[in-house]
C-alpha cells in the first residue's frame, strides 16, 4: 500500500505540481483510503518527501551499477554514445557514473522532482541532507577512490564533492531543457581530466 501511495502521489505530483495536488486526488489514484494515507504518512509533505527519497535511490543505483561496469570499460575505444573514455581506472568510473546520472535524471519528471520541486517543498537542507544519502555520496566516494589512486589532485574533498555535485544538477537541468546531455559529457571529462595532479618532472641529470 505504501508503494501504491508512493507512484500515485509521483504521477500527480510530476503532472500538477506539489501545490496542485492534494490528498483526495491522491488516495482516489492510489485506490485507498485517506486513513491508509495518513498511516503511512503523516501529512502530504511526509509523502512528498517519501518520494523524493525513492527517486533519489534509483538514481544512486544506477550510477552504482553504472561506475561497476566502467571497470570493464574498453580502454581503445571510447563508450557506446560515442564519448570517449578517460584515461584511468577511478576517473573511467566518475565519467560512467555522470553519464549514469544524467540518463536517470531524464526520466520523465525526475528532474522537476529533485531539482526544481523538492528544493521549493522540503528546503535546501533537506534535500541536501537526501542528495548526500544517495547521488552525492556516490560522487564523494568516487571522488576519494580517484584521489588516493593519484589521478585527480588531492584537492579537499567536501568542497570538490559540493561543487561537483552542483555542476552536475546544473547539467541535469539544461539537458532536460534541450535533451542534449553529450554536451555535458563532454565538459564533466574534460573538467575532469584537468584535475589530474601535474606529471612528475624528470631528473635533470
């Protein structure tokens, strides 16, 4: 029943907006009860919030699976979309995951759920305190695994997950605008790239 509340409550929301939305509309869509609602959910924001939080976690699982196979990734001759690989294990596996990221996200409504209506809903702690449970934790730990191999400088981590984080919202959020997200691709690996620590100078004899 909760699961059944859940999509309901997603349709409607992605379709009206968490403010055009009210509780009878959801439990006639759901096929229950305003009591089964409410004892699951405190209120209409419990449930929103129930929503995000299930978006969220798709989202961190497919980049998760994404970031594994870039391990397998061949090394020769680019990815299927025609993106070519990054040089290195950790950072093949940044790549794979923001390209991850960017396909999930464009499943219709999620960005306007995570990005635009959930920020509006919940406030910014909220959902970062959400986003740091599931996509940004994966980036973090991305990001650590990629620095201790010495391919990206040893630049501090917080505020390089933050900012990181960020950029890829931003990508999100103009791709779901022009449905372009190789652009962004692009830009994320070469952005990347120069974050890799400077090459080691050669003895001067």
């Amino acid at each position: 029943m909760r699961g059944r509340l859940i999509a309901a409550a997603r349709a409607l929301f992605v379709d009206r907006g968490y403010a055009d939305t009210g509780t009878p509309e959801i439990v006639a869509a759901a096929g229950v009860t305003r009591g089964a609602l409410y004892h699951h959910f405190a209120d209409k924001q419990a449930l929103f919030r129930a929503v995000v939080e299930t978006e969220a976690a798709v989202v961190a699982a497919a980049i998760e699976d994404a970031a594994a196979a870039g391990d397998a990734e061949s090394t020769n001759g680019g990815t299927s979309d025609g993106i070519p690989a990054a040089p290195g294990h950790g950072i093949r596996r940044l790549v794979a995951g923001a390209r991850a990221y960017l396909v999930a996200m464009a499943v219709p409504g999620r960005t306007r759920l995570l990005l635009v209506e959930a920020p509006a809903v919940l406030g910014a702690t909220e959902v970062r305190a959400i986003d740091g449970g599931h996509a940004e934790r994966t980036l973090r730990a991305g990001l650590e695994e990629a620095i201790e191999a010495g391919e990206l400088r040893a630049l501090p981590l917080p505020a390089l997950t933050s900012l990181l984080s960020a950029l890829f919202d931003r990508a999100a959020l103009d791709a779901a605008a022009d449905g372009d997200a190789g652009k962004a691709i692009t830009v994320i690996e070469a952005l990347l790239a120069g974050l890799a620590p400077p090459p080691a100078r050669g003895g001067t004899g």
